[in-house]
C-alpha cells in the first residue's frame, strides 16, 4: 500500500517537474491522462524524465476537427506512442437510438459522459498503478480549488486495488501553464486561437467572453458546482 500522506508531505508546495519525478520515481506502471494544454506542459516536463512514457487520451467520437489535428501534432512533435480509447460502439448506439444525438442538452451531461469518457477510462486505469492530470485548483471554483498534487483516487480504487492519482499542476495558474508552453514551444490546440479555453467534446464547448471563466465554457446550460464529466469524481465526492 502507497503510503499517501508520506507523499503528500513531501510534494505539498514542490514544482511540477519535481512531483512528476517523484511520481515515475515510485511507480513503474504509471501514465499521463491527455487532452490538452495543461497535458502538454505535463508531457513536454515528463519526456524528459523517464524513458518509459505512458500517455493515453480519450477519444469520445464528437471531438473537434482541431483537436484531433492537435493530438497527431503532439504524437509527432515528441515522437511518442499515443494510446487512444473508444467507447464501446454498442453503448453509444444505444443512447444515441433511444434519445437522439443532443439528449445532453435536455436531461444532463452525465449519460453521455459516462458511456463516451468514464468507461473507457475506468477500463485504462484498472491497468495502472497511478496516474497523472492536469488538473489545476483555479480551473474551477466550484469544483476543483481542493485538488491536491497527490491522493488516493476514491472514484477509481476498487477493493482489490488502490490507484494513485498526481496533479502536479495544481497549484499553477492558467498564465503559469501558458508562459511554460510558449517558453518550451510545446504545440497547442488551434481553438485556444478563437477564444476557447477548456476544450472537451464539440457539442459541449463554446469559446468564453472577456472576464468570463474558463469553465463557463463547458457545458454551459448547467449548474456551475456540477461541471466535471466523471473523470475527476471525486471532486464532486468532496464536496458532498
């Protein structure tokens, strides 16, 4: 059993590099979840790192164009093997043929969410040790200002198996994030171009006005508390 509060005592208040190399440090079979900037950042630190890079994304069929244009950029810029999920085709065709292509927008995001990124996701880390986001504490208020740089993953662990969870980024802002990227020059989402900010799945995203957070870009007709599509449970476990 990972001892997690030794960890956390020695990587509270540590930068990101120093974390992600405590992270490959104590696990072998560990790997990056990657879907944008913050990922980037966390794969441009960690290639450098360790020459046993695990990255994997979730690809839930109702991307943008630019986003997947934006994953082979990534996959070729670092010359590293991309692991990409799927849904389960009969799943969705289900959901699809019972409530249409929009229900999200009518009875909530959880469904789709469910069956097009947390299942797939649940079947990934059943084969890992730990894992590693990007998740940041100012990415949303109502959400995510509790995220620690690391835990015991409660939404994922099952009785057989405890399964560790990184944040290394969580104490950095957007702008820390941004100044890393451009310094590195890591590649980048062409939509963060055109106002987006907190890019998911096409039907889900919208470019934010001046002054607005980056998260009212996401699922926007919903409760501001609410906004997580399952892949961080546990945020909302907290705060119940």
């Amino acid at each position: 059993m990972t001892d997690i509060a030794r960890l956390k005592a020695e990587l509270d208040g540590q930068s990101p590099r120093k974390i992600l190399k405590a992270a490959f440090a104590e696990f072998d079979n560990i790997a990056i979840s990657f879907s944008g900037a913050e990922d980037v950042a966390l794969i441009e630190m960690a290639h450098r790192l360790t020459d046993n890079l695990q990255v994997f994304s979730l690809d839930t069929g109702r991307l943008h164009a630019e986003t997947y244009e934006f994953f082979e950029k990534v996959r070729n810029h670092y010359g590293i093997n991309i692991q990409f999920l799927f849904p389960d085709a009969g799943e969705v065709e289900d959901m699809v043929n019972r409530k249409g292509m929009f229900s999200f927008y009518e009875d909530g995001h959880a469904e789709c969410c469910g069956i097009r990124k947390v299942n797939p996701l649940r079947r990934k880390l059943q084969t890992v040790d730990a894992w590693i986001t990007g998740q940041r504490k100012d990415q949303s208020p109502g959400t995510r200002n509790d995220v620690p740089v690391v835990q015991l993953d409660e939404a994922f662990s099952t009785a057989e198996k405890q399964l560790i969870k990184f944040n290394p980024l969580a104490d950095w802002s957007s702008k820390e994030v941004w100044d890393y990227i451009r310094m590195s020059e890591a590649p980048f989402n062409e939509l963060h171009k055109k106002g987006f900010v907190s890019i998911g799945c096409q039907p889900c995203t919208r470019p934010i006005l001046p002054g607005q957070h980056e998260r009212e870009g996401r699922w926007w007709w919903e409760e501001a508390t609410r906004k997580e599509c399952g892949l961080h449970a546990g945020n909302l476990i907290s705060r119940q």
